[in-house]
C-alpha cells in the first residue's frame, strides 16, 4: 500500500506575500474537501459574506487572521492553532489577513448530504 | 448562528510530557471524525500495527514524529506542517515522538461509506 500514501507540507511553497490568495484542495472525497488556504492581506469583499451549504472546520495554522461572524460585533481573532467551527449557513466574512506575512489556513469543508 | 460557532487552540491545554499520550474529537459526523492528538514520546507497541477501515489524512503542527508505512525501509520523518494520507488498510505505526516536547497531530478520519 506504501505507493498510495501521498505527503506533503503545509509551509512548503508559499505564495509571495505580493500574490493573489491561494487554494490548494489537500483530499477530496464525496462530502469533504481538506484545503490549505494561503492569504496575504485580503479579505472578504465588504458587503460580500460567505454563506455555504456546508459545515466548515477551519484553523488558522501560521499568521493571523480575523473573522466577522453575522451578528456579533467585532472580528473574532484567529493566529496559529486557533479554529472556528462554522455551521452550514452561517454567515461569515474575512475582516482581515496580516499583511506582513501569509496566513496559512487549513479548512475542512463538510459538504450536505445528497438529498 | 453565531451561537453554533464553536472555537478553540490547537495548542492549548497541551498534557505534560509525563503524561499519556491524549485524544480529544474536535468534530464528529457520520463518516467524518477530527482529532486532536498529543504525543510525548510514545510510539506504536512493537508488532502492532494500525490498520483502519477508512482512510485519514494527518499533519504534525508541533514537534516531530516517525511514521513506519509497511514495506518502507526507514519511518517517514513530520515535522511542523507535514502531512501524511493513510488510505484504508494502509498498515503503518508511529515508529517515534519527540521525547523533549509535546507532538500535536491533526488527524482527519474518513470512515468507509456505510455498506
């Protein structure tokens, strides 16, 4: 079975700070997703907020970050180790990324079941 | 929503180096499991082998640690941000932990589609 283990490394090939930010998808599987996530300063659009059918597990592995949850007040603060749990259709926006070094994230994306 | 958002540290509350080897589940769903797991220089009982039903993807975030893939010479060496996929049935042991501070894996469990 050894062939079919794959490896690799989260801070192995980041984008330059200067660059757009980066999706990698780690595994993909009916109902899963695992993608590493690289960001450089950006944020979600304002006005824009993310709104997925899906559960999302997501960490914030190097950098920091923060996270507008609908209907609370401030950016919640992420740096390494520091996850969020977001349920399916929770409403969500990047506030902010450190812009002097990347933010790398590992998120797991739970898809619905079929219906 | 914000109510569901659950949050937490990867890094913190990590056992002392004495202590035994801990597994916390951050996240369960069917066919989907999401563990903490720390390490302090425990390995894989001699002869035993794991040899799961379903695949896992897993990263070491701190510390390092060897992981033996049956029919590989020498353990596969992780440190901060290496991963590894398990396809199911890959038989394979943890050959080593760092002895002088706590390894933290995350490891993503895929069971089989139920039968």
């Amino acid at each position: 079975m050894a062939s079919d283990v794959a490896a690799g490394d989260l801070f192995a090939d980041l984008p330059d700070a200067a660059s757009e930010e980066r999706f990698d998808s780690l595994l993909a599987r009916p109902g899963l997703r695992i993608l590493r996530i690289v960001s450089n300063g950006q944020a979600t659009p304002d006005g824009e907020w993310y709104d997925q059918p899906g559960d999302e597990w997501v960490v914030v592995l190097r950098g920091r970050a923060g996270v507008l949850i609908e209907g609370e007040g401030e950016p919640r603060q992420l740096g390494p180790g520091e996850y969020l749990f977001l349920p399916a259709l929770c409403r969500h926006r990047v506030a902010w990324t450190s812009a002097d070094e990347p933010t790398v994230w590992l998120a797991v994306h739970i898809e619905p079941a079929a219906s």
